[in-house]
C-alpha cells in the first residue's frame, strides 16, 4: 500500500480560557479531540460540520499555523510536529491555505502583484525581476485574471475575483497540499460554483490534494473524494462521498444531508430540525458529544459511554451506539 500523503493521529487542540487579575487559566477550549484521518495524493477530503465544530482549526494545525496540543501530523512520511523551524519554512513551500474571507486576507495597501509575489520573494522562487512578473502574470492568467490586473489593488476587484487572487497567491510555490477553508462561504452563491470549478480544474492540472472545508453538505458534495463529518471537535462519521451522501449513517449526518437541496423537484426529502444549539466547547457533553441533540439516543449509554470511530463497510467510518 502507497504511503497516504498526509496522515493525522490523534490530534488534540485545547485553547486557553484566562480569568481573573492575574490572567490565570480557569478552563480550556477543547476545539479538537482526537481527529485522525488519512489523505491520498490527489483527493479532496471535505470537513463539514456547523461553526466551533474544529474544523478551521484542525486545518490550520495541520499547516502549523497553530500549535496542536498533542497528537502526530505525517506529512510525505515526516511528523511535522517534531520540525524545527527552518524545516518548518520548507514544508509551507509544499502546504498552503486559501482563506475564507477574500475581503480581509489580502493586504488592502499592496498591489495584486505584490500579494502573489511575495511567496515568490520568500521563498527565492525567483532569480531576476522579469522572471517575477512572469511568473506573477502567470498565475493570474492560471486562474482567469489579466496582466492588466497586477498593478491594481484588492478593493478594486469583486469578491469572487479576491479570492482568485487569494488561490492565485496559494499557487505561486508550488504546493501540493491545499487546506480550503469555507472558500466561497463568503461569496454570491452564483460565484460560489466558479470557484469550485476553478478548483477543481486546479487540481487536474497540477495534481492537487486539497482539504476543503465548508459548514454544510452541499458545498462539498461535487468536489470531493471522501467527506468527514465532524462534531464538537470529533469526526463522527467518514466515509467516500458518493457512499456519504447515499447512505448516511450518523444522525447528525442525517440532519446534515437533510437540508441539502435536491435538484429533482419530484424527490422529496424530510428536513430533520435539530433541537438546541451545539454545546460549548468548553464543556461538551459526557460519552457521545451528540447525545444531547440526537434524536435516536438511548440512555443513559449515549450519556456516558464514547463510541469509538468503527468501520461499517470498506471507508466507511461511524461514531455511534447504534449505528454501523
Ligand atoms: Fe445518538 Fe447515541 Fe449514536 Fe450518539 S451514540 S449519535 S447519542 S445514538
């Protein structure tokens, strides 16, 4: 079997809730606990779940952005945990992020070109001035913007143009990890599927692997292989999409997958309303982190008991009691 590409093992991460005069800390966020997954060179792994869910934060873990608590990330057959920070430079040339706001993650007093070149710059990526704006000239034509466009400044572009500079600025090293967070959660929905297809057409062209997360479904439906979904800082349930979306397992998946659209208006499908909100974080419930919302729960075994991730059938992972 081929080494996966990237694999998590257990990845923990609490925040710190400080108190009181001498900024002590009274509690912890418990953002992420225990996300273990694999990912292949060339798949889309969709990380779905509502906001708080962990998801934003077991992706920026992975790209080192924050400093997991505890846990192993193998990336090419290296723990990134244990790197220092020269190795550290080195493997951010191979994973990158393409942010969820394209109106806020690019720097509103540099030009478009400045923004892509400065990874070039970093990096050395570049050995003379006209190699530079080459390079920059083509990465803006790779994702449908002009020369023209490289002396301008974000305020001046629409928000699906933003985030073409903002995926623009991704692939100007190289990488082969893309960490995709809510991309075109902050767009039109009419722009939203030219960004996916955008990605996609990426992803063929220079064998991409990406993470794509997104708070629901339906988003990632199109463009991923495999689609984990998670809850309060867990995976509940992974599974190949096709798999996923036909045969779901877990109820939150369920109540998930409820409120996508079907395009055929002869298909009717029951929308399952979840009562209550997610818990905090920072005191989820005890056994099933679900079991305060779960429709199907059965007590008190849901209220103490953790069900372990166990496969169901060939990919197909589910955290239930009952389910699997
Ligand atoms: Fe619901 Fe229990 Fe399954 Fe959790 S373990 S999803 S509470 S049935």
């Amino acid at each position: 079997m081929t080494e996966p590409l990237l694999r998590v093992n257990n990845l923990v991460k609490n925040f710190s809730v400080k108190g009181g005069i001498l900024s002590r800390e009274v509690d912890k966020v418990h953002a992420v606990d225990g996300v273990s997954f694999e990912l292949a060179a060339g798949e889309t792994l969709g990380l779905v779940g509502e906001s708080g869910c962990g998801k934003s934060t077991t992706g920026r873990c992975i790209l080192r952005l924050i400093e997991p608590t505890s846990g192993e990330i193998w990336f090419e057959g290296r723990n990134t945990v244990e790197l220092g920070s020269s190795e550290l430079r080195a493997l951010c040339r191979d994973m990158q992020i393409i942010f969820q706001d394209p109106y806020a993650s690019l720097n509103p007093r540099m030009t478009v070109g400045a923004i892509i070149g400065e990874a070039l710059t970093i990096h050395k990526l570049a050995k003379t001035r006209a190699e530079y704006e080459d390079r920059i000239v083509e990465l803006l034509e790779t994702v449908g913007l002009t020369a023209g466009h490289m002396r301008r400044y974000p305020h001046e572009f629409s928000g699906g143009q933003r985030q073409r500079i903002g995926i623009a600025r991704a692939l100007a090293v190289s990488p082969k990890l893309i960490v995709c967070d809510e991309p075109v959660s902050a767009l039109d929905v009419s722009i939203q599927a030219q960004v996916v297809n955008l990605l996609q057409d990426l992803q063929e062209k220079f064998s991409l692997t990406y993470i794509f997360i997104a708070h629901d479904l339906s988003v990632v439906q199109h463009i991923s292989t495999r689609v984990a979904v998670m809850y309060l800082g867990r995976i509940v349930e992974i599974a190949p999409a096709d798999e996923l979306y036909t045969r779901p397992l877990h109820p939150y998946t369920e109540a998930l997958l409820s409120a996508v659209p079907i395009p055929d208006p002869t298909v009717k499908r029951q929308r399952i309303m979840l009562k209550g909100d997610v818990p905090s974080p920072i005191r989820p419930p005890t056994g099933c982190h679900f079991h305060t919302r779960c429709p199907i729960r059965q007590l008190p075994l849901c209220s103490t008991e953790k069900p372990q991730l166990k496969q169901s059938s060939d990919g197909h992972w589910v955290s239930c009691h009952l389910r699997g």
